[in-house]
C-alpha cells in the first residue's frame, strides 16, 4: 500500500504555529529571568520592589536600600546553596531591604525591657493530663483565624471563644495597642501576653476587628469603636516555665500564647520546612502555638502562628522544633506561655 501524502500545511496553520512558537519562546524567556542565578541582583531587586510595591524617596535612598538587599539575598543564597545540610528554607521576602536594626524596631518588642511575670497562684489545669494525641492542628478544627500583618496574642482569645461559643471572631488588636496603656506591652509585642490577658478580662473583653480595625501605630483609646465587646474571657493560666511537655498539654486542649526570641535573620527570612536555626532566649515577639507534630525523619515540632502577614514562611506559620535539648525549648518558645480561659 503506498505512503499517504502529507496534506499540505495552510497559511493558517502557519500562523498558528509560529503563534504557538512565540507564546513557547516568551514563556521559557520569563521562566530564564524569573531564575534568580540568571537574573544580576540589580533586576531581582527591581521585581522585588515591584512585587511588594516598593517605592523609594529618591536615587540615594534606592542605593542605599539595594546595597542593604543585595547583602541580605547574597547570605539567603548562600544558605540554600546549602539545603542538603538544613531542614529548613530561607526566602527573599518583604523584609530583605532592611537591616537588622530596623526590622527589630518594627516588628519585635526588642525596645521594650522584658518584665519580670505577674506572680500568679492559679494552677495549671492541664497539670494531670496522661495522655495527649500525636499530633494537633486547630486550623483544622476551625479555630484559628486567618494570619494577620500585625500582633497575635489575640490569637488565643480567639481560640478558646470558638471552643467554648463555637464561634470563630477576629478580634481586634488594635484595642490592645491604643487601650492597654497601664500594661504597657504595645499589644503584647514583647511577650508579656499575660498583661494583654489582664486588660481584656478587666476591659470585659474585646471589639471585632471589624469594629476597631488595625492601623499598625499608636492611637487613643476609642469608646467608639471598642463598644460593645464581642468576646470576652474568665481568665488564663500560665504553663509551668520551661517546660515543653507541659505546653505540649496545653495546646492538646487550646490555642496558646507563647513568647519567642524573633529577631535572628534565619528566622526573619524563614521561608518554610522545620526551623531548626539558632536562636536566643531574649523574648521579644509575641506568637501563639496552634499545633504540634512529627515529620516523616522523626523531627518533632510546633505549628506557630506568626503575625507578619501570609507572605512570610508558610503562609504566614513557622514549624518549629520542640522537645531540643534547651530546657527553654527552641528560642524560648517555653518560657513564657499562658493560655485564656473562659
């Protein structure tokens, strides 16, 4: 039988092949610039700027900032090229064109003087606990809100409303911030979560925040906006200090504040994966424990919710080891936690 002639090819199918050809061509050139080892440092700074809508005073302060970015991307390269020896990932996110000075002053309590923690004489209730389960997620149970670009020890509070009203309520941290002027803990960015406890039980409680919306800087007091309270707490307890397997008891039961050394560039840059970086015991940052786990390789660890918005880590929370050798467990994260109670 003889071979089948080709049907000759149209000038139709000629334009719409070299169309499909360009769109195949543009779209490997996007993927070649996109790769940051073909791009120079100065192109990956412009789409930076441009991804988060960065826009400098003027020439000087664009060099000064690109000289800044460019130190920091060249150590978070440096670090990746290494990921056979890390269990966790650093990324080039909105905070590379700072330095360390400035991000501590705008997104840790490192100005503030660490006070000594309230005495208590409530107990911890979870103290008997036997048995917990091997693994917890709250998102999961509906009981965590979605992450926010400001503080978090409203998190909790959050937390034990939807467990104990079986509703889920953003509440507002922006009351924290402008009311709790006695407590002196800025919306507890410090750490100190207990005074923030303090004031919402003494306040009767806190606005939505719908009704008092976040404005990432110091205000006054609004009777306005902070009436009527939508959620409101008993109490809280404080977990026995450095002590992981009892704080391990605590979010088996509930969402819990907790305090940690933020200030590193490791964990600035986090990216994702198990942190495991090094890290001190100054509390400067306020966070809330919502879950806990162990990877496939045995590594144990702490699902954090951080508050520096969804673009950072993953999606906006950090894996952290638990059960490390430190008593005060992985930058601190069990020296000062508490929890709310209803």
């Amino acid at each position: 039988m003889g071979r089948i002639p080709a049907a000759p090819v149209t000038m139709k199918q000629c334009l719409v092949l070299a169309a499909l050809f360009a769109v195949i061509s543009s779209t490997a050139w996007g993927s070649k610039l996109s790769d940051p080892v073909t791009m120079s440092m100065a192109e990956r700074h412009d789409r930076w700027m441009a991804e988060h809508g960065r826009v400098y005073r003027d020439e000087a302060e664009k060099r000064r900032r690109f000289n800044i970015f460019k130190s920091n991307v060249e150590l978070i390269d440096s670090f990746n090229a290494a990921a056979g020896k890390h269990k966790y990932t650093l990324g080039v996110n909105q905070f590379a064109d700072m330095t360390n000075e400035e991000f501590k002053a705008s997104h840790t309590g490192f100005r503030n003087v660490i006070a000594a923690r309230p005495v208590r004489k409530g107990g911890f209730r979870y103290e008997n606990v036997s048995a917990t389960p091997a693994s917890v997620d709250w998102r999961a149970e509906g009981a965590v809100t979605p992450v926010k670009d400001q503080g978090s020890c409203v998190a909790a509070v959050e937390g034990i409303t939807k467990l104990t009203a079986g509703e889920l309520i953003s509440l507002s941290e922006q009351e924290l911030v402008d009311c709790d002027v006695e407590g002196g803990d800025q919306g507890c960015s410090g750490g100190l979560m207990d005074y923030a406890f303090e004031f919402i039980i003494g306040n009767g409680g806190l606005a939505t925040e719908a009704q008092y919306p976040y404005q990432g800087v110091d205000g006054d007091c609004s009777e306005e906006k902070s009436s009527p309270s939508a959620a409101a707490i008993g109490g809280y307890e404080d977990v026995p200090a450095d002590d992981e397997a009892s704080l391990r008891k605590a979010v088996a039961h509930q969402p819990v504040s907790v305090a940690i050394e933020a200030g590193g560039f490791d964990f600035r840059f986090y990216n994702g994966g198990i942190f495991t970086g090094e890290c001190g015991t100054y509390l400067d940052h306020g966070v809330t424990a919502v879950g806990y786990d162990e990877a496939s390789d045995g590594t144990k660890y702490w699902v954090v919710k951080n508050s520096w918005g969804e673009d950072w880590g993953e999606e906006g929370y950090i894996r952290m080891e638990r059960d490390v050798d430190a008593k005060e467990g992985l930058c601190g994260i069990a020296m000062e936690a508490s929890y709310p109670t209803a």
